[in-house]
C-alpha cells in the first residue's frame, strides 16, 4: 500500500460503517492500488459535502491524504455511480453485499487489475439488466476463483486424465475438475448436458451478456455448486451475506432472481 498522499483514485466502497458521532471507516477497492481504509472525518455534520461519497456499492474518485498511520483521509471527491438502478433491488444489493464481503475475506495485491475490472463490469452488468441477475453474482464468482489460479478443468478427468466429450459429467470440487463416472470420489455431483453448458456460459461469457443465458432447468444445483467450489478453494467458512444467497437459490421465485 501506499504511504504518500493520493490523488484521482477510483474505487469502490466495499465497506462503511459509523465510527464516532460524525465520522465513517469506509474499505475502498481502489484501481491499481487494491483495498484501502479511509477515515471519512465529519461527514455526518450539516455542511460536509462527502456524505454522498461514502456509500457503500458506490464507485467514487477520491483524492487522499495520509492520517496516521493505517488510515487515509479524504481531501475531496466525485461520486462516478449510486448505481441507482439496483440499489433498488433487494436481490442485487444482497449480491453485491456478498460479493464485497468475499473481496474483503480474501483480495490481495497479486490480481488488483483483473479483479478491479471483473467488479467494474459486474456492478454494470447488475445496473443494466433486467432479468436473470443471479448469473451475474455466479459469473463473478467463478471468475474470481480462476483469476486466483482456481480455475476449474472441465476437459479431462482430474484422476485418470481421460478427456470427457459426452456432454455429461460429474465435478468434483476436492480435485477442482470433471471426473469420470466409474471414479471413487466422495464429493462427485452429476451434471446433465444443459446443467454443464449452463456452468461453462458462466464462466466464459462477458458480463454484459450474462443476463441473455437461460437459466438451466435446476440452476440452483449449479449455484450451490459454484458457492461451494468458490469456499471451499478460497479456504473460507460462510458468511451471512453469502449463506443468504445459497439458502434463497432453491426458495425464491427465478424472475425475481
């Protein structure tokens, strides 16, 4: 991180909460530069002006100074998107809620850059479309995994290395691969023609086209599937945010979702 003042930053809120009486802590995901915590003095008095700038899911650009020790300081700012649209909507801001929870468990300084444009163009993504979000927070997650060299294999078996071309398959997340069906694997879900297609659009489509993909018949098998791919390689517990989806992918209505 760095230790010098810092101008024309953007970033995402990831996390605010009050501290004191006039002041909020805020977590920023900042372009180039990774996760930053910004005491935002005095925000809550009648004549400040950053109140609009630190909440959270906003992207705002920031220019910094240092206070203290492990804390930066706002100087002045410009709010880029409120993504007012889906702040509306009680799903996606329990996605996002879940997305930012899992970037602040687990982002480090090694995927700054792919990860800082993957959230860009989810929080688009969410903001453009009009159906099918949860692909939207699916993608993401899948996305992130491989971006921190968890990519799943979906070609061969991860035991025998047999290539898999029928279309069906069973994934097991302990070898992070497809594996043939006469393995001893504990973990193996099978995954239909549609359920396997349904899992690879996901990963390969582009965020503004995700809201276009059908949903496959059981799409929440594959939802709980890439949740608990994603925990399991992340080595995270759940948490709430997270476990408020994973419960919901079987109980809510899909053209809420």
């Amino acid at each position: 991180m760095a230790t010098n003042d810092l101008n024309d930053i953007d970033g995402f809120i990831l996390r605010e909460f009050k501290y004191k009486e006039t002041s909020k802590i805020l977590e920023i995901f900042a372009k180039d530069l990774g996760r930053i915590s910004i005491l935002a003095r005095g925000v809550f008095k009648k004549n400040s002006s950053l109140l609009g700038l630190t909440n959270r899911f906003s992207k705002v650009n920031l220019s910094l100074y240092k206070s203290g020790k492990d804390f930066y300081g706002i100087r002045e700012g410009s709010l880029i998107s409120s993504y007012k649209k889906s702040s509306r909507n009680f799903d996606i801001m329990v996605y996002k809620s879940a997305i930012c929870d899992l970037l602040l468990k687990t982002i480090d300084d090694t995927q700054v850059g792919e990860v800082y444009m993957l959230l860009d163009r989810t929080f688009e993504a969410f903001e453009k479309s009009d159906s099918n979000y949860i692909n939207i927070f699916l993608s993401f997650l899948i996305k992130y995994v491989s971006f921190s060299g968890l990519k799943p294999n979906f070609s061969t078996c991860g035991r025998c290395g047999k290539v898999i071309r029928d279309g069906r398959a069973y994934f097991s997340i302990s070898e992070a691969s497809l594996v043939c069906e006469d393995e001893t694997i504990r973990d193996k879900i099978y995954l239909d023609r549609n359920e396997l297609t349904y899992f690879l659009r996901l990963l390969y489509t582009s965020s503004d086209e995700l809201y276009k993909i059908k949903l496959a018949k059981d799409y929440q098998k594959v939802g709980r599937l890439i949740i608990d791919y994603c925990l399991n390689k992340l080595d995270l517990r759940n948490f709430s945010s997270m476990d408020w989806v994973y419960k919901n992918l079987s109980e809510r209505n899909i053209n809420v979702l």
